[in-house]
C-alpha cells in the first residue's frame, strides 16, 4: 500500500528554536495534505491543509505565523514549528492523499513527537 | 456540520471474546466512515472504510463494521479479541467532498486481559 514517511519521528528541543518536521509520499503524488495534532490520550486535531504550490489552510486557532507549512513538491510537505514553547510538546501526524485515486484514501504517516523543554 | 461521536472512552475484555466498540455520526451528506487503529507512540492504520458500497465492511485482523443509516451508527466489532488488538482506536468521519479532510472521534481505548 501506499506509504507516507515522516521524519524525525522524535525530536526534543529547547524552548525558543525552530523544529522542521518533514511528511513524504513515497510512491504517490499528493497535491494535498493535511497536519494533525494529537495530545496525550486525546484525539487528532486537524491544524492545516497542506496544498501543493499553493498556501497552507489553517484550522481556527492555529497561529499560521507559529506553525509554517511548505508544501513546495507533490511528495513533500514540512511544518516548521517557530520559536517552540513547552505547550508544543505534542503528537504532529499527516496525512497525504493520493491525487490520482478518484477514492482519495488518507494515508497516514508515523508521527513525530515534539518535546519542547 | 459533521461530527462523530465514540460512546465509550474505554472497553475492556478478555482474550478470546467479542468485541464491540460503538460509534455514531452525523453528517450532512453522504459520509465516508472509516476506522483507525493506533498503538502507542504509532501512526495510525487503516482497519477498514465504507464508502457507500457494501453496508458490512471487512477489515484487517478480523474486524468489521455495520454501517446503519437509520441508526446512524458505524460500530466496530470482532468475534474473538487478541492480545494484540489492545490499543486506541479510531471512528472516523469524512464529508464526500473532494479535498475534505478527516474528522476524528475522540477515540476508545481497548484493553485485552488474558
């Protein structure tokens, strides 16, 4: 199946650096993406829909300027996050779509956990 | 407006018998509904989707789901729960519109007890 590979899969930083986390669609083209947050025994929160070429689209209350989403490759998407804080440390998961299913299945990748300390 | 809604935080059950985890949605259209599993410090993993074929889905690992209109209900079940299966598990509702992204129940924590 389709697979979506996401690096570093665990990070830990100090507060106030930037941390790039990367999302790649290995073997298909994926004109969009989308970012999840997860916090600790909670569920996925969507943050933003990554599109190719194009800006990113922001949930409500996600601070664009504090999560950068590049989407310059349709098999790469990265979500910088800036000047990280502690109350960043959280579970970041895309997804990717496959642009040429017409029943365009998400496929996830493995996450990557952010510490900020 | 699209929702979904898990009924239980957290199932538990021994080896070897059935498990149920409930799940129901709502939806202005016609919903894509799908089922993720997710182990711990994991991305997520497909088990199965309904997408306005067969209203019984098979999965993977034995498990399937009932997707029921009147009910509006999409609940998971597997005849005969295995270690392996404990972990967190996902409903999942998506629009039918092109470029819609997913949106997640807040999940059910299976525990499996020998």
């Amino acid at each position: 199946g389709a697979v979506v590979s996401q690096h570093p899969s665990r990070v830990i930083c100090k507060s106030g650096t930037s941390v790039k986390i990367e999302c790649r669609s290995l073997d298909f083209q994926a004109t969009t993406m989308f970012w999840y947050r997860q916090f600790p025994k909670q569920s996925l929160m969507l943050m933003a829909t990554s599109n190719e070429g194009s800006k990113a689209t922001y949930e409500q209350g996600v601070e664009k300027d504090k999560f950068l989403i590049n989407h310059a490759s349709l098999t790469l998407s990265t979500l910088t996050v800036t000047s990280a804080h502690p109350e960043d440390s959280s579970f970041y998961i895309c997804s990717a779509r496959d642009s040429l299913q017409s029943t365009g299945e998400l496929f996830f990748g493995e996450g990557s956990r952010l510490t900020v300390l | 407006a699209q929702s979904v809604t898990q009924l239980d935080s957290h199932v538990s059950v021994s080896e070897g018998t059935p498990v149920l985890l409930r799940c129901n949605y709502s939806s202005s259209y016609s919903p894509s509904l799908f089922w993720y599993v997710q182990h711990p410090n994991k991305g997520l993993q497909l088990l199965l989707k309904y997408t306005s074929a067969a209203t019984l889905v098979k999965g993977i690992n034995g498990f399937e789901a009932e997707f029921k209109k009147s009910e509006t209900s999409f609940h998971l079940t597997k005849p005969s729960a295995h270690m392996s299966d404990a972990a967190e598990y996902f409903c999942v509702v998506r629009p039918n519109q092109a470029g819609t992204a997913l949106i997640f129940g807040k999940g059910t924590t299976l525990s499996v007890s020998s």
